[in-house]
C-alpha cells in the first residue's frame, strides 16, 4: 500500500485494521471450532451426544466481551470519521458543483476548472452541490466521500502532505454515463499552484511575463513598436529577408519553425535591418514556455490551446458532447456549426433549424427550449455564463467545423 | 406435481389447475410460493450471469450502457421484492407453521390465500414495467430521488408493484402473529414453540410494522412524478434526504426479514443433526426478537454521506454495532450445540454450516461498514456489494436450500441424492466464496458499485468474480435437477427421514390435507430426542 498522505485518512486506516483483526479472528475461531466439532464429534467417534442445554457464564461471556470490542471498533469508526470532518481554520475553500456527468471546481478569485489542483501542504475545504442529481464525490486514495446533494452544500476536507494525481469518481448512481464521471486531483508544489491559478485565463498576461521573465523585452517590443531587435507580435506568415553567416541572403516566411531556431540559434539568420547580437536561449527556456511565446508571437492571441476550448473542458461540454463526430450523450461539436437540425420545441412541434451562432448560443443558455429530434431533454442550463463567455464556446464549437452561417 | 403416485389421502390428492390457485390449504399457498420464487430466483440468477459476464472487460461487452443500468435494478427489484423477502417465511413459513404448533391451518386461512394472489399481482405488475412505458427503470431498486423523479423510465408502474407485494407481505405478517399467539396446541407453550417458529414470529413483526413505510413512501414516489407534487424532489421543492429516510426505515428492517426466518431454519436443522438439544434456546429465542427491535433503529447507517449531520451518524453508528451483538451470539450458540453432539453430516446440515460461515463472511464486513470511518471510504463501493450478497445470498440463500433439503422429503414424500446434494453444496460454498471475496478486494481499493465501465486496475478482480459466477451456475444446476429428480422419483420415505423431534415428523410424508388426525397434546420440547429415531 502506498503511503497515506491525508493524516485523518490514516485514522480511517487504522480503523480498518483494528476491526479487520477482530472480524478475521473471530471468523477464524468460528469455522475453525465449527469444522472441528463436526470432525470430532461425527457419530461414528461419539455415537452418543451429551446434553447441554446452556451455560449461562459462557453466554455472558460471548455477549459482554464482544459488546466491549464492538464498542471499541464504534470509537475508532467514530473518531476517525471525526477527523475526516473537522474542516481546520483558514482552509482554502473550493467550491466543487457535481452534474450529469462532470465536475466543475471554483476557486477563491473565480477561477473555474475541471481538474481539482491544490497546493502540496495546504487544507482544502470543499464546498460541494449538485446542479441536478445525487452524485457523491469520492477519491479512494484520501479515504474520502461525500455526497453532493441538489438544494444542499455538503462538505469535506482534505490536506495532501505530497504531490500526486488521484483519481475522483462519482460514488451515487446517476444515470447513463456514471462510471465515466472521473476527473483528477491534482497536488502540486504551492508555488506552482499559484501560478496555475493565475493565469490561463490571463494568457496575453502571461505571455507579456514571459517575454519580460526571459530578458526579451529588453531588446523587442510587444506592441509594434521598434527597438534594438524586430518587433515581436502578429509576425505569423510575415515574409521577410534574412542574411546567413556565409554572406548569404534567404527570404522566409515566419513560421513556427523560423522562430524556434531565431531563439535557440539566432545568429544563423539575421534579420535584415538588425545588428546580430542576440544572445542564444538554448537550454534556457523550457519547452512549454517556448512553445508559449512560439504561439503568441504566430497569432498575438492567447498563449493556449482555443480560448473556447478551456472553457468548454472547464464547463463539462465533452463529457457529453465529443468533437470527433461520435454521439456520447448529445450531438457531437464535429460539423455542428451550420448544420441543419430538426428540433422540438417546448410544445411539441418540429421545426427544423441551422445551427448558426444564435441558435448554439441559445442552446447553452437554454437547452431545453429547442430539443434536437431524438436526443433527450437532459443538458443542463448554463446560463450562469456571460456574453463573452457563450461567445467563446460558440467559436470553439464554429472552429470544428464545417463553419459557415455565421450569422449574428 | 407429485401426480398418481403421491400418497392418496395426503394434501396432493385433489385435482385441477382451480384446486391449487383457490386453495386455502397453507401447505398448497406454501409450495405455489416456492415455485414462483423459486422461478423468479432464476430469472433473477441469469440477469446476475449477465452482469457479471458484461463486467469481464472494462468498455462494452456484451450491452449497452442503459441496458445495464436496467438490468442492475430488475436484478435488484427482483431479488429483493420477488425472490428473498418472501423466500422462506411464505413458502416454508406457510407449510411448516401449523404443524410445529399442532394446528390446522394458520389463523386465517383466506386472508392467505389473498396474500398470494397479491404476489402474483405484484409479480404481473413488476413484468408490466419491464414491457410498457419508456421500458424498464434504471434507477436502481433503492430509486433515489430526484434521480428517481427525472428518469422518463417506468419508475411507477416498478413501485405501484412494490407497493402490492408490500400488502402480501404485511397480510402474511398479521396471520403468522395471530397464528402463533391463538393457534397453539395445548401444552405448547412458549418455551415449546420451535426455534423456526420464535424466527418467523419476529419477522413477521417487522413485516408488519415496517412495510406500510415503504408502502406510502412508494405512493408518494408516484405522486411526485404523476402529479407533480413536490415531496423529494429540489427542483420542485422537496427534501431528497427526507426519501432516503423513508425508504431505508423500512429497507434496513428488511434486511431482517431476510434473514431471520433463515436463522430460524439453521436453529431447528442443527439440533437434529447433532442429536441434542440447541445451546441457549432462550437466548436464541430472545436474540430474534433484539435483532427485530434494535434492527428498527440503525437505519441511517446507509446514510453516513448523504449530507446528514455528524450527530446523526454518531447515534446510528452506535446502534448499529448493538445489533451485531444478537447475531454473533446465535452464530456462538449454534457452534456450541456441535460441541459433544453425534453428528450426521446429511445434507441439511451441509447446507447449514455453510450458512454459518458464509453469513459470518458477510457479517463481519458489517463491522466495517457500520464504523462511521471506514464506511465513508467503502460506502457505495463493491465492498457493500460482497457484504451484502454473503449475508443475503451466502446467508438466507443457504438457509432456503438448507430448508428445501430438510422439508421437501416430507412435503414431496421422497429423498434426493444425498451425496449429489453435498457435492452441490460444497460447490456453491466455494463459488459464492470465488463471486464476492473480489468484490471486497476491489471495493477496498475503490471501485464503486453500479459501475458500467471501469478503470484497468480493476480488471482481474473482476476477471476472478464473473468466474466464481459461473461455478455458482454449476453448484444451482446440480442442487435443482438432483432435487427435481429426487423429489420426483427418488425413494420413498416414511414420516421421519431425519429423526427429528418436532411435530410435522409425527405425520405421513407427504401430510394428509387436514394435518392432524387428532389434536396433539405436547409434553416434550422440539429438540428434545428422547425415543425419537429416524425411520430405517
């Protein structure tokens, strides 16, 4: 067994093993004797039984001496379960809403995500709901469940003494895909979770600390501007002359591949117009963070995967909807956008629908006033989400094709 | 069923498809009784293979993820409501009763008659919801609210059968109680009455008492959803732990319904197979009365993480560990009544022992799940689902056959093959053993139940599980057809096989329709040997 890294869940062991001893004795003792007496007093051995109606000393003795153990075993079930409960003072607190068949977390500031990622050492406390169901959150290496109740918070706590990922399940039947409701947690060192909750969301501030964390701006401006080296934003497809150490001259297209190499090797080709002075960044920079400022200075837009599509894995989206054409629990992100769609309103009737940026906006705010034929009327509302936010998904959702009907 | 050849004068004798279904003859309630739950055990059997068979691999295996959903709560509703909360007390129950207190026939031999003609009704209305509607409900049998309320399967018509078969039960409960207080004969008194008797006598208790909760909380499950009323349901603005309550304060006493009547049976094989008299009859007596009463106050402990205050789960846990008491002392007093006895290891008592080990196997893993701790890591986890089958399954399931090996011969008038029978045992033994110790291996390790898929580490311990379910299929298959083929046309028997003490062995095998031809006055205890010898 790995070590326990939750102190009240290694009371919960404890426990465990205390009653374990006890129970396993006792089933011993009792198909031991059992097997035994049967053995010994088969009646070709004792073809004459003796008569014991009773002992009143032994009863009391199997009644009293188990009543004490039990007890013993109630204390410890009971003190531990204590300790699971008992939320220390100051705990950060997570707010954790549980739906048909995803889990969103919130934290402190608003951050929203799909993965529990908490400090190494830090008490967390789980303010914890349901937008539908019962479900029950449950990771098995913490020794830890608690249902997540509609109309109800319900909480729990915990405090990982190292980094690790857990597997959370859903505990509470709850329909079509329960077994498939899973997500991560995830303990990080706390500084890298400060960082984690910091950015994402604020990815051009991120990519501006990047450039400024590794000594570029001193030399390239991030908004056009000129200084000792070229400008860095919107240079994805820019064409441009180069000049090689050889005395020779190439033009080039900026892409993805000239960048990495103007920052590992930046003296194989030169800009013209600029002196050859930049120092080399091999092995200075890690490969995320590369691949990071690689991408901002292509697009000059968030250093990430689509902006919508964060959003949607933090929100739950592809737990039921795929974006690969296959029908999970509702139709698939693949080609939805400008597709046309039969759908049933609220009164019954058919109409039939192109799914253009109105139509998919008002289905993630209102889900059920226009019901594809044949899907069932289960998607949640999400009208918890802004202008800006629907507008993202919408996009995420228009990027996977086939595009078109764009209309406002 | 015995046609021609049963005994002219016995309780077969009379003809025809009406004899049988308007009979008030308890002993013909009883057999119609283990027929249908019999029939319904394997219905509910092969719904388990598929479980089992589907959950071999991770992914998809043999169906869809809905369709398991449905097949997990018939499987469940099934058992539960068809199969073993009947099981002993109306089948064995009906027939043995009034002939271990010399009557003859229960109280109110109609209001029996009527009780089954409810469990048929009930049974007819649980097929009706697997066939109509949006198909059969998928909620589990513990239909949890809003869950419960939201699915567009056939929740109601799934509970307004619960509901029907809750009324056999209760009518049973009521005729059983009046039964034993009235229908005694004389000098029996109650330090006379058999062990079987004492166990049906608390169950039905509960039957009584118990049922009508789940009764109405069924019938506001259907207004919730028909008329919209809002009971349980957040969303319309009901409590959903207030259904939890209500539905467990009936099913935890349930439990004991199960199981009682089996102890009952194990207290009355053991003493005659042993050839003394049971260890501590008044505290076995007792014992099943606590078990009854305390049994009705521990209920919330399927609920330590349903969102209930910490108060409530101190006070549950505490009373749940008290019951445990009752239980482990029968298990010391049956072991003791092997010490020094002159034993026949026959069939029944195979069955028997089984029980006590397998019943024990369960029990203890109610230790840890009663302990507020170490329930909240195994709640909902595969270790409930190995708990509870050894004590249902290992436990009354053994005590229903251990029953049907002691008492057909006498209900049918002919022996099975003793050795097959054994063999058959011993089978089933290991086979439950291979079935559900993997589940307390994999719920420890945190697999949850009511899970279609699951994740690789599961794997091999649910490999090992599907084939323990498969060595259960061959131990049933053989303890059937020996039975079916003994009970048929195996040799004959006399009154008393097994040289047992209490009064149904005084009569022919199988019994005339009226009982006894003379009311008998008893003198003696019912495990009590003296001059009692098996017939030759």
């Amino acid at each position: 067994m790995t070590e326990q890294l939750f102190s009240a869940a290694s009371e919960v062991d404890r426990a465990f093993l205390f009653i374990l001893a006890f129970a396993v004795g006792a089933l011993v003792l009792v198909t031991a004797l059992m097997l035994y007496f049967s053995w010994r007093y088969h009646h070709t051995r004792n073809p004459e039984a003796v008569e014991i109606p009773g002992s009143l000393g032994l009863e009391l003795l199997w009644t009293i001496l188990p009543t004490a153990i039990v007890m013993a075993m109630f204390w410890f079930g009971w003190t531990s379960f204590k300790a699971m409960r008992t939320v220390p003072e100051g705990a950060m607190e997570v707010g954790v809403e549980a739906r048909m068949w995803s889990w969103a977390f919130t934290y402190p500031g608003g951050r929203r995500s799909a993965e529990l990622v908490v400090p190494v050492g830090g008490d967390v406390k789980l303010a914890m709901t349901s937008r539908d169901v019962i479900h029950s959150f449950y990771v098995p290496a913490l020794r830890l469940k608690m249902d997540t109740v509609p109309g109800l918070t319900t909480t729990a706590w915990f405090n990982i003494a190292a980094p690790g990922e857990f597997d959370i399940l859903c505990a509470e039947y709850c329909g079509l895909k329960h077994a498939n409701m899973i997500t991560t947690l995830r303990a990080v060192p706390e500084e890298d979770f400060r960082q984690w909750l910091a950015g994402a969301d604020a990815a051009s501030a991120r990519a501006g600390e990047l450039f400024s964390a590794y000594g570029c701006t001193a030399c390239h401006d991030l908004g056009g501007g000129q200084g000792l080296g070229p400008p860095l934003d919107a240079l994805g497809g820019r064409t441009g002359d180069v000049l090689l150490p050889d005395g020779g001259r190439r033009r080039i297209t900026v892409d993805a591949d000239y960048l990495r190499r103007a920052m590992l090797d930046p003296g194989a080709e030169i800009a013209e117009g600029y002196e050859a002075m930049m120092p080399s960044y091999q092995d200075q920079i890690p490969e995320a963070d590369l691949e990071a400022m690689i991408r901002w200075m292509l697009t000059g837009d968030t250093a990430g995967p689509p902006p919508g599509r964060e959003l949607a894995e933090a929100e739950g989206c592809m737990s039921c909807h795929s974006t690969d054409g296959s029908s999970i629990a509702g139709p698939s992100f693949r080609d939805l956008a400008g597709s046309v769609r039969r759908v049933r309103d609220q009164s019954g009737a058919v109409h039939e629908v192109v799914a253009d940026d109105a139509y998919l906006g008002q289905s993630i705010l209102d889900p059920g006033a226009l019901v594809v034929e044949g899907e069932t009327p289960i998607m949640p509302e999400y009208d918890y989400l802004d202008a800006e936010q629907v507008a993202r998904l919408v996009e995420y959702i228009r990027s996977l094709g086939p595009g078109g009907g764009a209309q406002p | 069923m015995n046609d021609a050849s049963a005994a002219p004068g016995s309780f077969w004798a009379a003809r025809g498809l009406a004899s049988w279904l308007f009979t008030t003859d308890h002993k013909r309630i009883g057999l119609l009784y283990l027929w249908c739950v019999l029939g319904f055990f394997i219905v509910g059997v092969v719904l388990g293979l598929l479980i089992r068979l589907e959950l071999i691999a991770p992914g998809p295996t043999i169906m869809g993820a809905q369709t398991y959903n449905a097949m997990f709560t018939l499987h469940g509703v099934i058992m539960i409501f068809l199969v073993v909360i009947p099981s002993i007390p109306a089948s064995f129950g009906n027939i043995i009763l009034p002939l271990h207190l010399g009557a003859e026939d229960v109280a109110f031999p109609r209001l029996n008659m009527f009780s089954w003609w409810l469990y048929a009704l009930g049974a007819a209305t649980a097929l009706a919801a697997l066939f109509t509607g949006d198909g059969p409900p998928d909620t589990g049998w513990t239909f949890y609210v809003p869950f419960s309320a939201v699915t567009s399967t056939n929740v109601s018509v799934a509970v307004a059968a619960v509901f029907i078969l809750g009324f056999s039960s209760i009518l049973t409960g009521l005729n059983f109680i009046v039964t034993i207080h009235r229908l005694r004969a004389p000098g029996l008194t109650w330090t006379r009455l058999s062990l079987f008797a004492w166990a049906l006598y608390a169950t039905a208790w509960i039957q009584l008492l118990a049922t009508p909760i789940l009764g109405i909380t069924g019938l506001l499950i259907i207004a919730e959803r028909v008329l919209d009323m809002g009971v349980f349901d957040p969303a319309r603005g009901g409590d959903p732990i207030l259904y939890q309550h209500l539905f467990w304060i009936y099913s935890h006493p349930a439990v004991y319904i199960m199981v009682l009547p089996a102890m009952g049976v194990i207290s009355d094989i053991i003493p005659v197979f042993a050839r003394k008299a049971i260890f501590g009859y008044k505290t076995i007596a007792f014992s099943s009365l606590a078990i009854a009463f305390a049994g009705s106050l521990v209920w919330a402990h399927h609920m330590f993480v349903s969102g209930m205050s910490d108060t409530a789960v101190m006070v549950f846990s505490l009373l749940t560990f008290v019951v445990a008491i009752p239980s482990a002392v029968k298990v010391f007093n049956w072991v003791s009544t092997l010490y020094k006895g002159s034993i026949h290891m026959e069939p029944p008592l195979v069955f028997a022992l089984g029980f006590i080990f397998l019943f024990t196997m369960g029990g203890i893993t109610g230790l840890v799940l009663g302990a507020a701790g170490t329930d909240m890591h195994t709640h909902d986890t595969y270790f409930v689902v190995g708990h509870f089958h050894y004590v249902i399954f290992g436990g009354t399931g053994m005590g229903l056959f251990a029953a049907m090996h002691y008492w057909l011969p006498k209900v049918h008038g002919r022996m099975y093959n003793k050795r097959v029978a054994t063999w058959a045992a011993l089978i089933l033994i290991v086979g439950m053993n291979g079935l559900y110790f993997p589940m307390y291996v994999m719920g420890l390790a945190g697999m949850p139940r009511r899970y279609y898929d699951y994740l690789p580490q599961y794997t091999a311990m649910h490999e090992a599980s599907t084939v323990g379910s498969w060595v259960v299929a061959a131990g049933l298959a053989l303890m059937f057809a020996n039975l079916w083929r003994g009970l048929r046309s195996g040799p004959r028997v006399g009154p008393n096989p097994w040289g047992a003490a209490t009064l149904e062995w005084t009569l022919p095998s199988p019994p005339p329709a009226h009982n006894f031809p003379a009311e008998p006055v008893v003198d003696r205890g019912p495990y009590d040997f003296r001059g009692v010898r098996a017939d030759d």
